[in-house]
C-alpha cells in the first residue's frame, strides 16, 4: 500500500511536470505574427483580423507563419464580477475573443493570446496569478491554441528557481487540465534562468528583456553583458545583445521546449537591409520561435523577401532540432565582432554562419576542419563539403531555392571570404559526395 502510495505521489510530481514537454506542440519553433512590436496597446478585432488576411493573402501562412497571437491590452478593465472570468475589453473586442479565434481559424490559422503570472499584466490589466484554472479554461472555450505569458507584478514571487518554477507550472498545469492542445509560451525575460527548469512546463521560454528595433545600441534599460545570472533583464535590448545571450543556451533547447529570442522586428524600420539578414539569420539558427512583429498589411518587398526565405526557414523548422552554437566570437579594433556558428542539420548537412557585427568589412577564413567539425570523427574532418550561400537565391542549375546558391566544394579552409558590416553569410554544408545525388531530389522538373 505504502509502495503504492509512493508510486502514486512521484506520478503526481513527475507525470505533471512532465506533461508540458510532451504536449506534442512546437516539435519545430512555433512561427506567426503578434500585436505587440507593431502597434503595442493600441489593438482591436480589425488590427487582429487584418493581419490575419494578410498572412494568407501575402502568402506568409504558407511559409509556416500560423499563429496569430493578441498579446497585451486586449482585456476588460476588470473581470466579470460574477463569474470572475477574463473578459475582453467591449469597444476593442465588441464580439469578444472567441469570435475573433472563429475567424482567425476559418483562414487557416491559429490564435494566440497573453496574459500574466502576475496580479497586473505589464500593460496594468488584470493578471492570471491565483485565476490560473479559470482563465485557462475561459481560453479553451474560445479555443485558444496558444498562451504567452508574462511576468510583471509578480508581486515578489521570483528570484529563486524554485518559486519561479511553480509560478509558472501552476499555468503549464491549468493549460494541460483544459485537454486542449494549447502552446504554452512562457515570458520571464530570462529570469531566474528557465532554460534550465521551464523545459518539462513550456514550450519556449524567453531569454531577455525586450527588444528593441536596432542592431548594436547599447541601452543601460537592458544592463546584463550575459543571460546567466541576470538580475536585471529590462527591456530596450537592441539585436547584438540578445545574440549574445542566446550562445550557450543552445544546449537546453529542442523539440518542443526553445529559447524564445522575442519577436522579430523586420520590417519596423529600425535597421537596414544587412542587419535585419543578421536578425532572421540567428533567430532561425538557434532555433528561435519566429514571430513576425511587423504591419503584415503593410510591408516593402525587401521585408518580404527576407522573412519568406524558404532556405533560412528550412534552418529553422529543421527536424533535427538542434540549434547552432557559437564556436568562436573575436573582438574588432573597430567595435564589434567576428564570429562562426555551426549546427547540426538533418541527412548529414551542417549549417554553418560567419557573422560581422563590426562597422567594417572583414576578411575571414573559417577552418572547417578545426572549428566547424572539431567535435566529428576524423573523417569528417577531413572531407569535403559543397557549400550552399543560403541568401544568394537558386543558382543556374535550377535548383529549388531552399538550395541557395552551389558556392563550390571546400576541405579543411573556406579561405579569405569577404563580408561587409553588420553582414552574415550563412551556408549549409553537404559532405561533396552526397552533395550531388541529394541535389537531384530537388531539381525543378
Ligand atoms: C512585456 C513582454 C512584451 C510584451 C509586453 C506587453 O514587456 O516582454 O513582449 O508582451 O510585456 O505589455
């Protein structure tokens, strides 16, 4: 009996925290759109539903970008009074949300909604701290796929993984109660480091405080130089400072549990063509959910074509999971950096990225032998690659895209490659005896 009981209590422990890892969800990083970058509290039914037509009709929903996410300000200033169930502001939302879910899910996409772990949310309304059962099962009747959730006015309970941990796994728990597959995508910025306890309650968690529309600004509003040990993630976190966060975390990561580097920018304006490359670039190689955060109902051809690259997205929703890591980052006279990532890819190709956050061009050469494959057995080391530039379109063999452009094969060195400020060449690498039989699958008929 006593064997039993025990038995019993570790399920208790063990099955729920376990259950959120294993909600079938996000096996790839979840990609869509969200309200917040965009047009922050100033939200309505038309602003969701625009953009929602707009996925479809500009062609992203059939890149991957499926969820339609209303983040902050789309509640009542107060829940009912009866019931104690969220409800949604009555002249933004006049035919409240499930309405709005209704339609978003007769284009053929999903919806996301937000909420806190908190008394307020950080736009100051209501919270869903101590209303976890309610509000997740209020979001299952409107048939909500997805809930980002946030950490303001947390009313002191975090600065100990612990009660962070339990904070969260109370709403991880309600969601999972509900037995609607609902995408839990947890917003501490970082805090108390829940790459290491959200993954058995969350599909992805973020990993910094807010971004911000530029490349490399510093900001003393986003103080920490590392993710680890930041006491104080803040917001205001320009492109370059996040990359540097997500380095090593890419180690905790994979199907089903990611770190959230926080939504895209693209298209906000803030950066030139380069920089944004190097944005979607990472995000994609870390394995990042990709959450557009642009006007989709209003956007030039270069933000398209940047975030409907089918080569970087395939990086991205890769099955092998695994995302990119940094293996080496070398300071410039200039300001800036150099720095190689690689990452395994499915069927043996490897990505491999250089990227130059310094003012100026650099010429570098990449040692595939000792950095790229220096973990690979020799053989490996030493064979030889054909090399795809991800971002030079479908070369003259009349590739699919998603091949980029054949750039020859190399063995050992990628000698003196040139790249510009603020630039990023990003290749995948296919060992050169397989790279040709692998190409005829994809050559266009
Ligand atoms: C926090 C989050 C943002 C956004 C706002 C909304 O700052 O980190 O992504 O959701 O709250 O108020």
């Amino acid at each position: 009996m006593q064997l039993l009981a025990t038995a019993l209590l570790l399920c208790l422990g063990i099955c729920t925290a376990a259950a959120h890892d294993d909600n079938g969800l996000a096996r790839t990083p979840q990609m869509g759109w969200n309200t917040w970058n965009k047009f922050g509290c100033g939200i309505s039914e038309e602003t969701v539903l625009s953009a929602a037509r707009a996925l479809v009709s500009s062609g992203l929903r059939d890149f991957g970008y499926e969820y339609v996410i209303i983040d902050d300000c789309w509640q009542a200033p107060s829940r009912d009074p009866q019931t104690q169930s969220p409800r949604a502001d009555p002249t933004r939302f006049p035919r409240g949300i499930k309405a709005v879910a209704d339609e978003v899910h007769e284009l053929g996409l999903k919806v996301g909604i937000y909420s806190d772990a908190g008394k307020f949310t950080c736009g100051r309304r209501f919270g869903s701290l101590d209303f976890e059962e309610i509000d997740a099962n209020t979001y299952a009747s409107w048939e909500i796929d997805y809930l980002k959730y946030d950490n303001c006015y947390n009313e002191g309970r975090a600065g100990y993984d612990l009660i962070s941990f339990e904070r969260f796994a109370r709403m991880s728990r309600a969601l999972n109660a509900t037995g609607r597959p609902i995408l839990y995508s947890l917003c501490n910025w970082g805090e108390d480091g829940p790459w290491n306890w959200a993954t058995t309650i969350a599909n992805s968690w973020r990993i910094s405080g807010d971004i911000t529309d530029k490349f490399d600004r510093y900001d003393d509003r986003c103080p920490c130089t590392s993710a680890i040990d930041c006491k104080l993630p803040g917001f205001h976190c320009a492109v370059t400072r996040i990359i540097d966060y997500s380095a090593p975390l890419g180690q905790k990561a994979g199907p089903g549990r990611w770190n959230d580097l926080d939504m895209l920018e693209i298209g906000n304006g803030g950066m030139s063509y380069d920089e944004y490359v190097v944005h979607f670039s990472i995000w994609a190689l870390v394995k990042s959910p990709l959450v557009l955060g642009n006007d989709v109902t209003k956007m030039t051809s270069e933000t398209l074509s940047i975030i409907t690259n089918d080569a970087i997205i395939a990086v991205n929703q890769d099955p092998v999971g695994s995302p990119a890591v940094r293996l080496w980052r070398e300071p410039q006279e200039a300001g800036g950096t150099v720095q190689l990532w690689a990452g395994p890819l499915a069927n043996g190709a490897t990505i491999i990225a250089l990227l130059n956050t310094s003012p100026i061009s650099q010429i570098v050469t990449i040692d595939l032998e000792k950095d790229v494959f220096m973990d690979s057995d020799v053989a490996q080391q030493k064979a030889a690659y054909r090399l795809f530039d991800l971002w030079q379109r479908a070369d003259e063999s009349n590739l699919v895209s998603r091949w980029g452009k054949d750039v020859g094969v190399f063995q050992s060195q990628v000698p003196s490659i040139y790249v510009d400020a603020h630039q990023i060449k990003v290749w995948k690498a296919v060992p050169a005896d397989a790279a040709l039989a692998v190409k005829e699958q994809y050559r266009l008929h």
